[in-house]
C-alpha cells in the first residue's frame, strides 16, 4: 500500500480544507542518512519535506508534532557535514534502527510552510496541494483593497436609498467647498439647504 500503484489504488485525494480538518500524531518519513542530532539527508526526489510543509501550513502537523525516520543502522552516522546542505532537511525527533532508538536533541528547526517561490514551476505542477495553494495566493493578491472613506456620510445617507441623488450631490462638494457654504451661512448671504440639489438658494436676509 505505500507504493506508488498502491496509493492511487488504496488511497483517496484530499484537498486542502480536508487535509486541514486533520491531526497528525507522528509524521514518519524516509533518509539516505542521518545523524544523532537529527540533521539527514533526503532523496533527490523526496516529497517528504514538501508533504511536512503542506500540512504544517494547513495546521494537520503542528510545531510539536514529532518527526521520525527509519533507517538501516549503517544509515546512522556520527555527524552530516554542513557543507552537504542536510540541515535544510526537515529534521528528525526521533531515530529508529533495527537496534537502536534515539531521540534528538529537537535543535534543529522545521518549516512552518511551503515557499512556493524556492520551487520550480514543474514541481508545483506536480502536486495538486500545491497548485492550490498557489491559486490561493495569487487570489488573495488580487482582491483589490477597499477604499478608504474617511468623509463623513450624512444621516439620509444612512438611512436606505431613495436619496441616492441628494446624497451624490452631498458626496461631491469637497471640504473646502463646505467650509465656504459654512461661512456664507454665517455671514446670512445664503441659505443652503442640508442636501444641496443644483445650488445655493438665495435667502431673505
């Protein structure tokens, strides 16, 4: 049932929303080698680290979720050099060999998500999760912001529609546009009306 041909037999396609609903206890995966702080090196084509980023993001692995690996005993070494780039890996809490088990000193961080900009194209491609993960992003990049309406709305405004022309009328007059009106008001030249319709209207005194 773990290969290929058995999980597309044995297997169902989740989603992201049906991988999100999950809760991992232990995330098993495989190694060429690793060492007892827990730093491995994975297979060129390895999914794990794919697979680990995607469910972390989605919350099914959380932070805490330990992280094991089986290997052969001659796969345990002393230590992966720095230079082979191994502790870019996910790593590993916990290491069992047919004749040891040993648990990590937990140092070494995890991705927390999936960046989808350090992966090529065709990878992305290949894995459904990932596409839509990537279809989310660019939806969310192109919801346009709200615009910010920091001008006042009056009450007939508020109020329902049926107002709509008094209240485009009102909508238009600028700041400084109200500012004048204000103290042409004050000075008794005009009257204007609280919705203005067409223009001012010229009082008796």
């Amino acid at each position: 049932a773990m290969k290929p041909t058995g999980v597309r037999k044995f297997g169902e396609l989740l989603d992201l929303a049906a991988l999100a609903a999950l809760k991992v206890d232990l995330f098993l995966l495989g190694s060429l080698a690793v060492d007892p702080t827990g730093c491995r090196l994975a297979a060129v084509h390895a999914t794990e680290e794919i697979e680990y980023s995607v469910l972390r993001q989605v919350g099914a692995v959380r932070a805490t979720t330990p992280v094991a690996t089986l290997v052969d005993d001659a796969q345990l070494v002393d230590e992966i050099p720095a230079d082979m780039a191994a502790c870019r890996e996910v790593s590993v809490d916990l290491v069992c060999t047919p004749s040891r088990r040993i648990k990590t000193r937990r140092s070494l961080p995890k991705p927390a998500s999936v960046d989808l900009a350090e992966l090529a194209p065709a990878d992305i491609d290949a894995f459904p999760l990932l596409l839509e993960l990537r279809d989310a992003a660019e939806a969310a990049e192109q919801v346009p912001t709200p615009p910010r309406d920091d001008a006042r709305r009056s009450r007939r405004q508020l109020q329902g529609e049926g107002e709509g022309a008094a209240g485009e009328d009102d909508a238009e007059l600028s700041a400084r546009q109200m500012q004048r009106l204000r103290e042409f008001q004050r000075a008794k030249c005009v009257r204007v009306p609280l919705h203005w319709r067409g223009g001012p209207t010229v009082g008796d005194g």
